[in-house]
C-alpha cells in the first residue's frame, strides 16, 4: 500500500532522455478525451469550466478537515454545529462543499472507535477531504474493512484495546463520512493551528488516531 | 417528509434475502451482498431520498424512501464468527427492511 517511491539512481549522463510524447495511451484515456471534447464542441460546458472545477477539486485537501476537527476540539459549541450538519459548519470556515453530497461526521469517544470504507465503490468526503488514497479505493481495502477490521487497523500501526467497539460504517447510500478523532492527551492549551497539524487524513478515514508528539 | 418511516432508532430489522441481481432485468442495488438476509438493529433516520436504484436509470426514484443507519454485530457476518464489541453500520433503504418480531416466551 506504499504510495511514495525513492530516487534512488545518481544522475548520470544519460538518465535524462530527450522530451518525447508519451506512449498510447489507456483506452479511458482516449474516451475520456473524445467525451469531453465532444461536449465542448456541443456546448453543454466550456473548457474553461472544466479547468475552474480542476483547480477546485485540486484544491480540496485533508488540511481542511483537520481544521474542523481541531476548531471542534477547542470549541464545544461548533462540535455540536459539526455533528448536527457537518456541510454548514464547514462552510463557517470557508469550505464551500454546498453542491455535494452530504457529509456526516462520526465522533470517536474512549468506547466507539469508526472505521470508513465503501465497500461498494469508493464514496469517500471529497468536498472536504480532496480525493482519497489510493488504498482506499482498492477491492483489497474495500473487503477487508468490513471482514477484518482490527487486521486493517494493525497493518497501519493501530491496535485498541478488545473492550473499545471498532464502528466499521459502510457509506452505501449516498452519505459521506468523516471521523472526527479523539483529542490526544499532553495537548492542552495548544493553539488551533498546532492542533491541526496533529489531524492526519488517515485518522479521518479512521485507519489511524492522532498522535501528540512526546 | 414525504414518506412515512416504518422503523424507529432500536427496532430489529432483517436485511431482506432477495437477489434482483439474479433477475432477467439490468438492476442497480445499493444493498451490499453480505448484508442481505442479516439481521440489525436501526441506529438513526436519515430522512427520505429517491430510489437510487431509479436513479441510475434516469427515473426520477420517488416516491421518496426512507433511509436508515443499520447496525450488525461484526465477527457473525462472517462464517464461525463469535460476536464480540464490534459492529458494522450500512444505510440502507426502506424498502429493503423487513421487521424482525421477537419470538412470545410461555
């Protein structure tokens, strides 16, 4: 499930070929091309629309979920706001997700521990959270969640205690879910920002807890 | 709301054991596989939606159905699971639940 590779080659004279056009393409690819040049040509949006919701959709990323949950961590009342209509608290600190689907964010607590996955596709909170890993949207991630919860969790370094309940919430219908993590201890009187910097995407996605650093 | 809810927060539902996946029409079925015929407790009422299962085909899905957050016991979904704390929620659509009556004793 690693995502990063290493450059592990010393540069020499020949590793940097000429700029050539790439190889054919995959067949999505060249639909995907057809498709949207044909509904161009006819007018149903412009290439410049298509570009605007690019740069927004690019522009959507885990930091924006950690300052939900770490304005809710400070802030008892905007908690409330954010598990009663997790869309219009967003929108309180400028994350527009108005036009998408419904975002509902799953509160852990020392006996209730949320694990998201869609076994069906890869519903995941985009509107918030920019598009998900890779992993999650893998058949492996996706049969897995839900047959062997703690064995997922362990293979991303998490392990709870048998007493505490692991919630696996299967987002069939056409809600999106977001975790909102415990507060770690040894965090008191930190500011927003600092607590921010603690709320991985992962621990959103409930296959890891917030950290604070020793 | 439109629609009338048939269950309430901590009625038993069984997760209907039907395959229109099976059936000589193309079908479009939110109900996961390892669900049906299961039997849960309902956690919450998120509303009325239209039946997505329209929806992929371009009918506008209403009357509206309502939505609800199920809740299974985890290790028994599976087979020789014991169950132990944990559990798996799914939304599913009314229509989908069937309710479950406790068996009369003496």
């Amino acid at each position: 499930m690693a995502e990063l590779h290493h450059h592990d080659h010393t540069h020499g004279p020949d590793d940097h070929a000429p700029i050539a056009a790439h190889g054919p393409k995959p067949e999505y690819a060249v639909l995907e091309r057809a498709v949207r040049e044909l509904l161009i040509e006819k007018g149903v949006f412009a290439a410049d629309d298509l570009r605007r919701q690019i740069d927004l959709t690019d522009s959507r990323n885990p930091s924006q979920g950690a300052r939900l949950v770490a304005r809710a961590w400070t802030d008892p009342a905007f908690k409330q706001r954010l598990l009663a209509d997790a869309k219009k608290a967003a929108g309180e600190i400028g994350v527009d997700c108005s036009n998408a689907p419904d975002v509902v964010v799953l509160e852990n607590t020392p006996k209730r521990h949320h694990l998201v996955v869609c076994t069906l596709c890869s519903c995941y909170p985009k509107a918030i959270l920019g598009i998900p890993p890779a992993w999650y949207k893998s058949v492996e991630y996706r049969a897995r969640a839900v047959k062997d919860p703690r064995g997922v969790l362990a293979e991303f370094g998490t392990t709870l205690p048998r007493g505490v309940e692991v919630r696996v919430v299967d987002s069939t219908a056409d809600l999106r879910y977001l975790v909102l993590p415990m507060r770690p201890a040894g965090t008191e009187g930190w500011s927003e920002d600092r607590l921010a910097a603690l709320v991985t995407r992962d621990s959103m996605i409930g296959v890891t807890t917030p950290v604070a650093p020793a | 709301m439109s629609a009338q809810q048939r269950f309430g927060p901590g009625d038993r539902v069984r997760v209907r054991l039907d395959w229109p996946e099976t059936g000589p029409r193309r079908v479009h079925i939110r109900t996961p596989h390892y669900l049906r015929g299961r039997i849960g407790v309902v956690e919450r009422l998120f509303g009325a939606f239209p039946n997505p299962e329209e929806l992929a085909f371009g009918k506008p899905g209403l009357p509206e159905q309502p939505l609800y957050q199920v809740r299974f016991e985890q290790a028994p979904l599976w087979a020789d699971g014991a169950a132990g704390t944990d559990t798996v929620v799914a939304d599913i659509y009314e229509h989908w639940l069937e309710p479950v009556t406790e068996a009369r004793h003496g």
